[in-house]
RNA sequence: GCGGGCGUGAUGGAAUGGUAGACAUAAGAGACUUAAAAUCUCUGGGCCUUGUGCCGUGCGGGUUCGAGUCCCGCCGCCCGCACCA
C-alpha cells in the first residue's frame, strides 16, 4: 500500500501541466470560449488566505469550464502602482520599482506552487512601461473625446511633510507621519466625465442580471439619481456679485416649513464673506475636517449665521437666515440648500441646536392636522401638506409639482434630474503611478505628448529623501520641448490613480503584448469577462469607474460595444477570518506562539491566552495563518479542499487548523481508497453495483449543479457523501473503479494533483486536466419509490413510502389509511387535506 | 451619519415556502494496538413528567394548511463612503 505524498505528487504534475501548456489559452474562433477573471492582486509580497480563497474560486471555473469544453482565458496579473510602494521608499530607501517587481517575484513563486490553472505567459503589471504607455495612449484618445478636464478640488494636505495625503493617511485629523494638523487644500486637478455617463450606467445596471442583486442596489444608490428643484432665492445684505443663492432640493413641497438656508465653507459666498474674521476663522474650522463623506456626516452639525437673509419665493415678507454649514458638501447639488427641520432629521438636529422654527408642513393621513407636531423625530413619510397656503391638504406628489410650475412659470429655476455620482478625480501627487501624459506650454497651453513618443516613462533616478513628489524637481524628466510648438515647456507631473490602471487590465490579458491598447480580432473573441470574481469592497468604485472605463474605451476604439459592460457574471466572495489571541498583558500573539491546553490555548512560556472572536486576517491582530505554511505542511490540494468546504463562497470563512488537518485526511482518505480499488482484481464481481452507480449518477449530477452556481461548499459536501457510500461499497472492481475514476474527475477542480494521482493510478489516459467532465444518466437520477411526510396541522408526525408516481388520490386515501393519521382523527374527517405530489403530505383537523 | 449585507447545535454550515440541523469539526464511547499515533464503528440541538411529549433557526409581531425562507419593527456584527488597494 503506498501513502500519498503531497509533497512529490503536486509538484510531478505541475510539470506535467507546464509540459502539455494545458493552460496556455489561444483564440480559436471555432471554439466557444470562457474568460475567467479574479481580481487581480497588489503585489505586497506575501500572499495570504485571502488570495488562496480567491484564485481557487476561480480555478474550480476555470477547471471546470475547460472540462466542459470552452476554450478558457484565465490569466493572471499585478495591481502594481501605488502608495506602498513610496512607503517603503521612504521607509527602507529600496526604490519603488525595485521593490514592486521584488514583490512580484515573490508573490509569484508563493502562487504557483497552488497548482492553478493560469496562462502564466499574459502575465502583466501595471507598472510595467508596455502596460501604462498604452494607458497613456487612451488617456490622450479620452481627451480628444472630450471626456477628460482639469478643476479645481479639495485634497488632504499636510502642512509641515508639504505633501497631499490619502484619506487613509488622516488620522483624527492629523497626517500620519507629521502629526501635522490636516487642512483641505485646492488644486487644480485632472478628471475623467464619469458624469457624462450617470445615466446610462444607471439603466445598464438594469442589464447585469448575473450580478450579485446587493451590488446592483449599491452602485444604484451610489449614482443616485435624484429628481428636484433647483431655484434662486433673492438675498439680503449680501456682498457684490451674491444678489441670488441658488438652491437644489428634492422636497419643493416643504418650503413652506424652511427655517434656514446652508451653504458650503466652499460655496463662494462663503469665501466672500472671509473678510469677516469670524466666517474665516469658521471655513477654516469647516475645512480641519477632512475630505471623506463620512468626518462630514459623523461630525457634530455646526453652524455659522452670516447675517445674511433670503427671501421666500411666495412671500417677500418671510426672510430666512442663511448659515455657513459643516455638513454642506460643494460637489453636490449647488452647495447650497434650505432647510425644512420637521421633515429632514439632519435639518431637525440642526434648528434645535441653533433654535429655529420648527413647522411640521406634511402631516401623515392617521393624523390630526391640528394635533401634529415634530418632538425629536424629522417625519419623513407621505402624508397631506398643512401650513403651505395653496399648497394645503395636497399629497406631496402634487405639491412637489405645483411648486415646480410655479417656480418655473416665474423664471427663478428649474425642475433638475440630479446624480450624487461625481466626476472621476484621476490626479495624484505621487510618483509611483502611470504619468499624465501632457505637456505644460506657456505658448501652447496645456498640450497632449504625441504618440509617438509614448510611453511617457517614469524617471529611474528619484530619491524619497525629501518631502513632496519627486517628478516636481526632476528637472531633466519634468522640462521639455512642447509637442505643438517646440519651445521649452513643463511635464505634467501628477500621475493617475490606480484605479485607472485596474480599469481596463482584463482587456488587455487579451492581448497583453500588443503594440496597441487592444487588438480588435482578440477582444473580439475574449471579451467580455465571463466570470469575475472578488471581494465586495469592490462593489462601488472598481467596478463602477470600470464600466464607465469600458464605454469610453468603445468610444475610442479600444473596445468593441458588446464590451460596454465588460462582466457578464460577478461574485464576490467572503473573507477569510481567524480567531485572536492575547496574552494577560493584551499583546497579540500569532497562531503558532501559542499552544493548547485543557479547553483553551497558552503561549509558548505557558502564560493564559485569552481568545478573542474569529475576524478578518490582519497582521495588526497577528491572526494570520501563511499559506505558505499549509502548502509546505499539506500541500496546496488541502488548502484549497479546505477554503472551498466549509463556508459559502459568498460568506466569510473561518480558518481552524482542526478543518485544514480534516481536509488533510480527507484526502488521504479518498487516495487510500483508490489505491485498495486499484490492487482489486478486475474480475472480482460484488453486490450493490446498481445503487453505487445510482449513487455515482447522482453526484456527478449535485456536484455540476453545485459548481454551476457556485455551492462550492455544497459541492464537496456531496463529495464526502460519495466518498463515504463508495468506502462501504461491496460493488464488483469494474464498478468501484469506475466510481473512483469518476471521483477524481469530479474532485478535480478543487484537487486538481489528487485527481491527476488517481486518474493516473488507476491507469487512464492523458490529463484529468484535458479530460471531458462527466455526464449524469438521467434515467440513473430517477427514484422508483418517495417518502413522503405526513404532516398534522404542519407537524411531522409520521411518513409513508409511496411510489413516486402514484396518484394523488391514491396518496390521499393512503394517508387516511396511515395509523398515525387515524389515531388523531379518531374517526372525524379532516377539514383540509394537502398532498404535495413527491414532497410532503399535510393533514388538517 | 448614510448606503448595502449577514445572524441556524459546542463550532463551520445544509435546507425550489414543505421531515430544521445534510456534510464536516470538537467531544464521548467502542474496535484494532504492548502503548500511542493513525484508521475504523457508534452517539451527537435543548428540556422534562421518556411521551403519539414540549421547546428550538438573534429578539418581538404578522401572512400561510405549513416560515430558517415572505412582510413589518428592533438588536448585534461586517463591508463601502469617492486619494488604501
């Protein structure tokens, strides 16, 4: 009897794989193809489980989909620019790219022990010059489209490092490394018109019906379109320039019930009003806050009242106070509104700190209109408008639209479908990113660089010894002649987001080494993405600015239009989680510090352990298990077998040393069978070769089904059931191993070395990897005989064995037959009786 | 704060509105062994009055012959919030 040897066995195939390049996709027009995609990573160095989880995912879709007979894409590539790699920069003194493509060495060599079925040779990383020189390209055909514009906006920046820094840089307010105190800056920086599109990537959602429904939902509350009314009110006491303060809002009908207008510290009366000190020492106040949508909503709602008034529309008696307000954001709407306390909670908050009136303007039907009244809860419902003059007793619908007209008959403004979606800002302050590829000229203006000298690389000779962006003092990288008229002008020296790099890397996999972005005939066949798979905090801005990156590629010629949506099917999977650990003094300790003792666990020195909740990998908690490790320790099937079993894809997983060692045996359980099926003579005949086919039939049935929508847990559930019918089995050889073999075909896209082992072992042919997947006799799924539950009144009380398809009356008469049903009857008639055909009987008394 | 999701035994989880707990882990008992490991077999939601019993899918209501599943209201945890990737 041999043992299974992980350790020989799945790196013997791996070489077999390579050998028959049975991964190696090429277009083939007379095959039907499938593009499987994973997210791909940023290249930090080590992998973790997370990534494991990921890749196998898709490995099962690829492995599958190719058993199936599609021609199967399934590349891999690296998310390479951005800031960690300036980090270590300064940090270690190691250069960026130095330290990105170490990373990528690394990384790589930590995945391919994993077995995964991946066309190394379109490998690709974002940083590489072939990669963003073609990006620069699309960059320069965006900006002939139109789709591309500089503006001013706000960004984080650090005073004393002199840097901008990222929302994640900002802690409490101050830059992580100065400790500086944050201010917001503006800056005249490059956007994408992702606005142009808000609509059409609005109704297109419409279309992604393989897509999870929640991260439908997400992107369309992310756009957020809005119907409202954008009007001007007539100001009082306002400076030169301010006579009129246009508004937007969603709810017309409540502007009877304002008490206030807000402004943004942005808006530029504001600013007009800095002379004031108090207002200047308030904007600034306003603008310590940080740039995120979340410092603003969470912070304490504050106020500044500047004197000035507005007039209502319908009333040039009513004056309303107009206040500079910390939660008014400038990029959306005006920058302005009015607020109607009894029917907006943030309003409500702010009119009872600040002692504004308070009128309730809709009251709800099962009210009385005299009776009604707001305490600390805005009223957000449908209702009867009251207290609104002509507006009284309409419903808000009506209301909405009667203050529309008038608005609009009278010429102050204008009913306005609006988008909370904001333009792309694509601008960083950075070095390691794709360089803008624009020339500043002071005779030219602002000049795209000619193609022909694409790409636009990033200068070698930098150093991160001093604070700011380095291509800022590059003199011999930053001055040169101008495209248009030859004299002296000034590189671009912001470089693009990194979401930009990940916008359009799945087209590029279909023809990664082209001379251009894509190339017609390879997109053509590939695109689009058959299925995508990642995790969902991806569920907005990857996924959203890559469908808008698709369109605007079509428009440049980049991408034909069936690929305006580029994935057709979406999952994203959950995290993988582990337990913490903490010594007495609340340090936190790594799996393998510890030990375990009598219902619990103690450190190496023997000190108490105090477990903590299973929570997502982090190294700040040290719950970290390397897969390196598992792979090394069980070999890559186990680890694979395991994130696949015990958790739905889409849910977070637990990882327990108990269920990769139970993976482990499993599959030392499964070869220890094939090789016992294997010393079998084949002549040996046996009992229950029928039900083991049945048995087999039904497996491989579950098991298609399972993969098909992605229960993968499922899948192997049914696998171990095999497993444990086929060990009990007293079947002939012939049977059994055509079981076994089948077994392997069915465990190879988790298992993939197992498989080939077994495959091998019981002396097939070829690779399990290029073997067709195995078809279910349908007439093998069928079931002669069904037990069926009786229940009374929705309780099982007892069951009976009917033939599958005997008629519902005989069914009926049976279950009036049935002793238990008698008993409780006791003669009496039921007073309902429900037979559903092969599931469940239900007796009602 | 806003948007989205999730919640089932000791644990991970299974279950087209139809037998709640498949499959696996931990635990217990047994077999084999000088012993241990490994392997195999059995038990495996809770309660009591052990019955044709009662309770049980985060909590409280509702719809239905029947609800883990559908609806309403809470609670808890997780993800995203536009310069992390």
């Amino acid at each position: 009897m041999s043992r299974y040897n992980a350790r020989v066995v799945e790196p013997k195939w791996q070489a077999a794989w390579e050998q028959a390049e049975a991964f190696k996709a090429e277009r083939d027009e007379a095959r039907e193809k499938y593009y499987v995609l994973e997210m791909f990573p940023y290249p930090s160095g080590r992998i973790h489980m997370g990534h494991v989880r990921n890749y196998t995912m898709g490995d099962v879709v690829a492995r599958y989909k190719s058993a199936k007979g599609f021609n199967v894409l399934h590349p891999m590539g690296w998310d390479a620019f951005g800031m960690p790699a300036e980090n270590a920069a300064m940090d270690k003194g190691v250069h960026p790219g130095d330290w990105t493509y170490q990373n990528i060495a690394d990384m790589r060599a930590q995945m391919k022990p994993m077995g995964l079925s991946i066309d190394w040779s379109r490998e690709l990383a974002t940083c590489d010059p072939e990669y963003y020189g073609q990006q620069q390209a699309m960059f320069i055909d965006m900006m002939d489209k139109g789709l591309v514009y500089r503006k001013e906006a706000v960004v984080n920046w650090d005073p004393v490092d002199m840097t901008v820094l990222a929302n994640e840089q900002v802690e409490n307010g101050r830059g992580w490394r100065s400790g500086a105190l944050v201010e917001r800056k503006e800056l005249t920086q490059w956007f994408f018109k992702i606005s142009d599109y808000s609509e059409e990537l609005l109704t297109a959602i419409d279309g992604l019906t393989d897509w999870p429904e929640k991260v439908r939902l997400m992107q369309k509350n992310w756009i957020g379109k809005s119907r409202g009314l954008q009007f001007n009110f007539e100001t009082i006491g306002a400076p030169d320039g301010h006579d009129q303060l246009e508004v937007y809002t969603t709810r017309p009908d409540t502007l009877f019930g304002a008490s206030f207008a807000a402004i943004s510290c942005d808006h530029p009366l504001a600013k007009a009003l800095e002379t004031n000190p108090d207002v200047a020492a308030f904007n600034t106040e306003c603008r310590q806050m940080g740039t995120t949508e979340e410092a603003l909503e969470k912070a304490e709602k504050k106020g500044f009242d500047t004197g000035i008034r507005v007039v209502h529309p319908f009333d040039k008696g009513w004056e309303i106070p107009v206040y500079i307000a910390n939660f008014i954001l400038m990029g959306y709407g005006t920058g302005a509104i009015f607020g109607c306390p009894a029917h907006d909670q943030r309003d409500l908050d702010f009119a009872r700190k600040y002692g504004l009136g308070v009128t309730p303007v809709v009251c709800p039907e099962d009210q009385d209109p005299d009776q009604f009244s707001i305490g600390h809860e805005a009223y957000i419902g449908p209702g009867r408008i009251i207290n609104s003059r002509f507006l009284d007793n309409m419903t808000v619908g009506d209301a909405i639209a009667e203050v529309n007209d008038r608005i609009e008959s009278r010429g102050i403004g204008v009913a306005k479908t609006n988008y909370r979606l904001r333009d792309w800002g694509v601008s960083r302050q950075r070095y390691w990113g794709c360089p803008i590829p624009v020339v500043h000229c002071a005779e030219c203006g602002v000049v795209a660089e000619k193609k022909e000298n694409l790409p636009v690389e990033l200068p070698k000779d930098v150093a991160f010894d001093r604070p700011g962006n380095p291509l800022d003092r590059h003199e011999t990288w930053r001055n040169v002649p101008c495209p248009r008229c030859g004299g002296a002008a000034q590189r671009e020296t912001d470089t693009m987001d990194t979401f930009v790099d990940s916008s359009w890397y799945f087209a590029r996999f279909t023809a990664p080494r082209a001379e251009t972005p894509t190339v017609a005939a390879d997109v053509d066949y590939w695109m689009n993405v058959d299925q995508y798979i990642g995790g969902v905090e991806h569920a907005i801005l990857h996924l959203l600015y890559s469908r808008f990156f698709a369109r605007a590629m079509n428009l440049t010629g980049n991408l034909p239009k069936k690929a305006i949506e580029p994935f057709n099917a979406l999952f994203t999977q959950g995290m993988v989680c582990h337990e913490t650990y903490q010594n007495p003094e609340g340090k936190w300790l790594t799996p393998e510090e510890i030990r375990p003792v009598d219902g619990g666990y103690e450190t190496l020195e023997g000190q108490s352990v105090t477990v903590g909740p299973s929570i997502k990998m982090s190294k700040s908690k040290k719950n970290v298990v390397d897969p390196e490790d598992i792979i090394d320790q069980y070999g890559a099937d186990t680890a694979r077998w395991f994130v696949l079993s015990d958790s739905p894809p889409e849910r977070d997983i637990e990882w327990t040393a108990a269920g990769a060692n139970a993976a482990w045996k499993h599959i030392n359980r499964v070869w220890m069978l094939c090789d016992k099926i294997a010393e079998m003579d084949l002549a040996t005949t046996g009992t229950g070769d029928d039900e083991l086919l049945q048995a087999m039939h039904k497996t491989i049935h579950d098991v298609t089904v399972n993969i098909e929508s992605f229960g993968f847990n499922a899948a192997i559930a049914k696998l171990y059931g095999f497993t444990n019918t086929l060990t009990k089995s007293k079947a002939s050889a012939a049977a059994q191993k055509q079981a076994i073999v089948t077994m392997a075909q069915l465990m190879a896209p988790m298992t993939p070395h197992l498989a080939e082992d077994i495959w091998a072992h019981q002396g097939s042919q070829g690779l399990v990897a290029q073997a067709p997947w195995p078809k279910a006799d349908p007439a093998m799924l069928i079931d002669n005989t069904v037990t069926l539950p009786i229940q009374i009144n929705g309780k099982r009380r007892d069951e009976i064995v009917v033939a599958k398809t005997l008629p519902k009356e005989e069914v009926e008469k049976l279950v009036l037959e049935n002793e238990t049903v008698q008993k409780v009857l006791a003669g009496a008639t039921p007073k309902k009786l429900i037979v559903v055909p092969g599931r469940i009987v239900n007796v009602v008394v």
